[in-house]
C-alpha cells in the first residue's frame, strides 16, 4: 500500500490538487455550515464549526468529494 500509493510518482503528483480540494470545500462549509448535513449541525453545537466541517470532510471518500467538488465549484456547462 504505502509503495503503490504514498509514493507512487503518479500519486505524489495529485497530492496539490487534492489539498486544494479540501481545502475548498473546507472554506466553503465554513462559510455555509447551515448546508451541513444535521449530524453535523449537533457537533457544531457541542464544540465548533471547524469541528464539524472537518468531521464532515474527513468522512468523505475520494469520490465523493471530488463529486461534491465538481457540484459545488465545477460551471455545469463543463462536465
């Protein structure tokens, strides 16, 4: 696993888009944290929106959100 992808060539690559990635979708549930789904809206209440929007992020799977980037950021013309 870590030969074939933490340092894959291919991988190492990818490693910018993907941080700016998350990082987007990051400033953007800060900025929208009412768009968050409700499991996330009690974490807000019990600690912060950092919290809950890193929790959020961080249960994604790659594809989703690269999906959930492409709604959000991509013009619908493009795809």
């Amino acid at each position: 696993m870590f030969q074939h992808v933490y340092t894959n060539p291919a991988a190492v690559q990818e490693e910018g888009k993907a941080e700016r990635l998350v990082k987007k979708l990051y400033a953007y549930f800060i900025e929208n944290s009412s768009l968050l789904p409700e499991v996330y809206h009690d974490i807000m209440l019990e600690t912060d929106a950092d919290r809950a929007v890193c929790d959020y992020i961080s249960g994604m799977s790659d594809g989703y959100a690269v999906d959930l980037y492409t709604e959000l950021f991509v013009p619908k013309f493009w795809k």
